[in-house]
C-alpha cells in the first residue's frame, strides 16, 4: 500500500526555493544560516527538509560555533568516534582528503546506522573543495521503495538487517572490530523502515555499513542486499550536488543515501560536517 502522504503540501513558508529535480533535493535561496535570527525560518527550513529529503545553501561562512547552533535548532547533536578527543568542538567531524588520503566515501550509505538511533540528519559544510569533481549524489530511498514490486515490498517490510561500525572504521581508525563492538554494537534495524514525521517506508540497508538480513542464508542474504543496494544508483531518483567553498547540504538519514564521488584525488576536498541525532528505526504496518 503506498503511504497517503503528500511532500507537495508542506508548507515551507517565504522561503525561496530552487528545487534540483522532481524526485530529491532543493536550494534554497538568500538567507544566511549564522544570522542572530536564523530560528524564526527553522520551522520552514525543517519543511524544506522533509519535503524534499536534501537542502543546498550557496555562501555561508560559518564558524565551528554557528554550525553546531544552527544545528542545535533541529535537535540534540552527536559525536562521531573519529572526532579527536582533544578537539574543541567534538561535534564537528573533519573529513578532509588530499595528495596523502584518498576519498573513502564514494559508496551508497546512510550516515552512522550503525548506532541503535541512527542520525536525523547531518549538515555538511565545504571549506576546500576541488577545481572540478567531488560532487555528492543523493538518492530518495522512499521512491526506491516505491518501485519495487509489491510481493518485494512485502517480503522486505517482514525482515530485520544488522548494521555494523565495523565494515567502515575497523581499518579507518586502526581498530579490531571487538574493540568497536565494545562501545557500539552490530545493531538490528528494519529493512524496510517508517519515516517518522512523514509516514513514508523506505528502504533501509546501505553498501557501507548493512553486514547481513537475520534469518537467510548467506547467498540469500547477499542476494537480496546487492539487490536492495543496487536501487540508489537509480538515476531518476537521484540529484547530484556541485560543491563551492561555503556551500552546505543538510540531508535527512532516515529517506535518503548519498555518495561522495572521489574523482578529484589528488586534489584537497575538506568538509566539516555536524550530525542531528535521531531515533530508533522502526516499521509501522
């Protein structure tokens, strides 16, 4: 059955509003994330989010303290394991690549399902970005949902996935998986999850951090994960985002994925990126 939920009807407001394509993203317009006032259009801004799952802003020179307050606007904010501990402001991760480091992003994932509430949303901001290349593209994994076949769509809606920290930050941070497991566990969440301010189902595996479906065997498990996996490279689904120093992407976790495409190496692309907590994934029938 597909959800009766509208995204067109949002009201977003006074709000100036460029979308990017029919099925995922917008930019919006003239306004200044760190202005003393910026709360009055948070509520238009949360609409924008929910109406079209990723939103641009072009030329916002934010200090580390008026991201994480912008941030703060739409709910408690997280710290990612591989922020150093002596940071100052531990709620900004640092993903910087160049001549010496590669970009290791560039597979289809939600960010940090690997937490048993996984993010609400993150608010990238670009500080260095290449002459050409290292765009990110965005995929709406409710259309995703969407298109497949009814008989998948039920038989995913009943299965349960674990998702694991390790597959990405064993090897990144110099870890034995155990040792990560200690803190964060595999965690099982919904393959198929609810939205839960928009009621809308959407697939919920990704490439990077999903290991396996409980209850299958391993073949079946796999097969049907690549097949899961393979529906955000769906061009008609997708936008794809072209960087400038200042541009920020602020994307909700629980409809879409996104893929940094790593084609600028050895070119610098430093990003610093603020992270909203979110709630336990479920399945409403």
């Amino acid at each position: 059955m597909a959800t009766t939920f509208d995204r067109a009807q949002l009201d977003t407001g006074a709000l100036t509003i460029k979308p990017m394509t029919p099925a995922i993203g917008a930019e919006i317009l003239e306004i200044d994330l760190g202005a003393p006032d910026i709360a009055e259009c948070v509520p238009d801004i949360r609409a924008a989010l929910l109406k079209h799952g990723v939103i641009f802003f072009r030329d916002q020179d934010l200090t580390h303290e008026q991201h994480i307050a912008f941030a703060r606007h739409f709910g408690d904010l997280e710290i990612h394991p591989a922020t150093p501990k002596d940071q100052p402001n531990p709620e900004v991760l640092r993903i910087a690549h160049g001549p010496d480091s590669r970009g290791q992003e560039n597979q289809w994932h939600s960010d940090v399902t690997w937490r048993e509430c996984p993010s609400l949303g993150s608010i990238l901001l670009a500080r260095e970005v290449p002459e050409c290349g290292g765009d990110t593209l965005f995929a709406n994994m409710h259309l995703a949902y969407e298109r497949l076949s009814e008989p998948m769509k039920r038989h995913c809606e009943s299965l349960t996935a674990v998702h694991d920290i390790a597959r990405v930050f064993a090897k990144r941070l110099g870890k034995a998986p155990e040792d990560l497991h200690d803190k964060y566990p595999p965690m099982r969440h919904p393959v198929i999850r609810t939205h839960p301010e928009t009621g809308e189902r959407v697939i919920y595996v990704n490439t990077a951090f999903t290991s396996h479906i409980e209850g299958l065997s391993a073949s079946e498990s796999r097969w049907l994960l690549d097949h899961l996996f393979a529906t955000a490279a769906d061009a008609e689904i997708q936008c794809r985002f072209r960087w400038k120093a200042g541009s920020i992407a602020f994307w909700d976790n629980r409809v879409c994925q996104h893929l940094a495409v790593s084609d600028y190496f050895p070119a610098r692309r430093v990003m610093e990126r603020v992270t909203v907590a979110g709630d336990k994934p479920y399945f409403a029938p």
